[in-house]
C-alpha cells in the first residue's frame, strides 16, 4: 500500500512517523514544499519505505503526479489549501485525510453535494480537535439517552523558555482562528462573537489547571450541531495566553490578520503571509516546551431520566511528546490522531464513500487504538 503525508510540519512528521511503523504500507512518500523537515525524520527512521519529494500544494498538475499509483493522501498542510487537494484525490480516485476542516460547512450540511459521487473515502477533521474530540464527543452522546449539550475544552500550559510570542501550532492557523468571529451554537440557533471577546475561566484535569478560555472559531461547533440532532448548544473554547490575546489584537487593529493580499511597493502581499512567516515554525523550539496539554468533552443530557454529563479527556506533556517523537504534544495528539483514522481506513473499518467526520466512525475502535499507543482515555459519569 502506497501513502502520502502531504505537510511535514510540527503534526505531518508524528502522522508520517506512526504511520511508517505500519506493516501493510509499503511505500511512505513525505511531501512538502520546504523538505528540511520530512528530509530529518527519513534520516532518523532509516527505512526504506521512506521516499521524500519536494511538492507545491497549490500546484495541481504536481498533486496529481504526486497521487499517481497511490492509496491514501494524509493532508497536514494548512486549511486552506485542503480543499484543492480532496479535489484532485476525489479525480485521482485516492482516499483522503486531513486534520482540519476541508469544504464549506453550508454546502456539506445543507445541500449535501460536496462530495456527491466520490468513489474515494475523504476522512475530514480527523486531528485531536477537531478529530479525538468528535469521537469522545460520538462516544458519550452514545451512551446518553438524550444529549442537550457539548463542550469542548482546549487548555495548554505550554512555555517555551526564551520565546515571547509564538505559537504551537501552525503560526496561520492559529492567527486566522484567534481574528475570525467565533461560532457559538447556542439554543439551538448558531450564533457569533467577535473575535477573542467570549472569555472564562475552566478548570482542566491535573496537572493542568484552572485557565482563561476563550470561543474561537472551530470545526466542532458547526460539525457537532449538524451530526446530533435536537442538540441545544455547542461550543469549542481553548485557552489562550493573556499576553498572545494582546499582541493579536493589536495586529488586528493594523490589519495584519488580513488575508487578501495588498499592494506592497508593487508587490502583492497577503498581511498575513508576511505575519506568519516571521513567526517561529513550532518544529523549530519543540524541545524546548514544557508543560501539558488537555482535550476535554463535557457531553451534557439525560441518562436514565436524571440530568447526566459524561466527561471525556486526553492529557499529554510536551516533554514526553518530544521524547517519542521529536514534536510538541499539540502536534503529536493532531498527527497520531491522524495516523489513528488512516490506520482504521488501512483495515477496513471505513468504508464510506464521500465526506466522512470523525463522529461517523467507531468511537470504540478509536480508543481503543488510541490506548494501545500508550495515550491516556479518560472517562467519568457525573449525575448532576
């Protein structure tokens, strides 16, 4: 079986360093534009499965070429760029997987003809959030009688010694989700908050802790509305640095969170492209993070007609993350996430055509493959 990591970032290279272990692939092509990242991970695997190819996402002709004789395509590159890719896997014929969300939500819920057609499979959201909490989020709304609401808790005490502003996670995600509104499903209407001004506080499990989180813009929100129905409200909140929030906003008062490019002494320049690549790239520091991170999913509802939550958490420190697998523990939860759906792909427990999320897969055989990689699954019944 031949699989492509398209994206060797921060979760690309822990995606492509599980999935190499994988007796039934043999032949394992890391692509990316800028190669230095995929080029040490093959240096350091030393298998021979393990070819490297410098390759431009945005690049069709390349994609396709790329796709030829190929089974599955695993995307880590930025958002943005995913929806170009399923495309030419959906004419290639490939099956597909990303971490972050590919196609409009309105299209996929509403009229339902994203994908209509498609002979490949496309896994789309399949990371830690969105990805492991969908399928936390499928596994408790299961085991209630009836589900009024869900959380989903993002909380990170990660520092990197030395370092003022930065971030774990890929510097344009992460920009373009702290400066876009934030959906909030809410009496079961959705509902949105300008950026970063829905603000609390929430205590994460040990060794985590009490933190300031705030709704940002996220996959769930709109994934999780649509997928269970009759549900109330539904939203994401992550915990985000007093002193990041600061500089964000600052940036947007200038207008560097902008997307659309602008002319810059004859050149054009998307603001944010020059904002981000003037941001470390997390594969750069990752062993200097310490701390932990936290997913957590608050499934609120009825179980046996008494008011029920069912709470469902993963934790992982950045030290121990680095310690298997050269990353950060927010790359490592994103790409074994990944590595998890492709796997279940790879034995057949996927066998949908189409748009796939990660809510419409087993909850049960994702766990459990999550324990088997040593990451810990927790789950507590709370009678409210």
């Amino acid at each position: 079986m031949k699989v492509i990591q398209l994206g060797c970032g921060i979760t690309g290279v822990v995606c492509a360093e599980e999935l190499a272990k994988n007796k039934k692939i043999t032949e394992l092509v890391l692509a990316d534009l800028y190669t230095s990242a995929a080029e040490a991970l093959a240096k350091r695997l030393k298998s021979s499965k393990i070819s490297v190819e410098k390759v431009d996402a945005t690049d069709e002709k390349a994609l396709k070429k790329l796709m030829k004789g190929a089974d599955i395509i695993v995307s880590s590159v930025s958002w943005t760029l995913n929806e170009e890719v399923m495309r030419v896997a959906m004419e290639m014929g490939v099956d597909y997987v990303d971490f972050s969300m590919t196609v409009d939500y309105d299209e996929a819920f509403k009229q339902k003809n994203v994908t209509t057609g498609a002979k490949n499979t496309i896994l789309s959201c399949m990371g830690s959030d969105p990805g492991i909490s969908d399928v936390f989020a499928r596994h408790a709304v299961d085991k209630l009688d009836r589900v009024d609401e869900l959380r989903t808790m993002d909380g990170d005490t990660g520092v990197a010694e030395g370092m003022d502003f930065y971030t774990l996670w890929s510097p344009n995600d992460m920009m373009e989700e702290a400066s876009t509104p934030a959906g909030i499903f809410k009496d079961g209407k959705m509902t949105f908050a300008a950026p970063l001004t829905s603000k609390s506080t929430y205590e994460f499990p040990a060794p985590i802790g009490k933190l300031t989180v705030y709704n940002t813009d996220h996959e769930e929100t709109f994934i999780m509305s649509n997928i269970f129905k009759g549900i109330k409200n539904v939203d994401f909140r992550i915990a985000i640095d007093d002193g990041f929030v600061n500089v964000v906003k600052a940036l947007m008062l200038v207008g560097l969170n902008r997307c659309d490019p602008v002319d810059v002494k004859g050149v054009k320049v998307a603001p944010i492209d020059l904002l981000t690549a003037l941001m470390p790239k997390p594969t750069d520091f990752a062993d200097r993070v310490k701390g932990a991170c936290a997913i957590v999913v608050e499934a609120t509802g009825v179980l046996k007609g008494k008011k029920t939550m069912i709470k469902m958490w993963t934790i992982m420190s950045h030290e121990k993350a680095y310690k298997i697998s050269k990353a950060n523990a927010t790359g490592y939860l994103v790409g074994i996430a990944g590595a998890i759906g492709t796997e279940m792909l790879i034995d057949g427990e996927i066998k949908q055509k189409g748009l796939v999320w990660p809510e419409m897969i087993s909850s049960e055989s994702f766990i459990r493959r999550m324990k088997s990689k040593g990451m810990e699954v927790h789950e507590q019944v709370i009678a409210l």
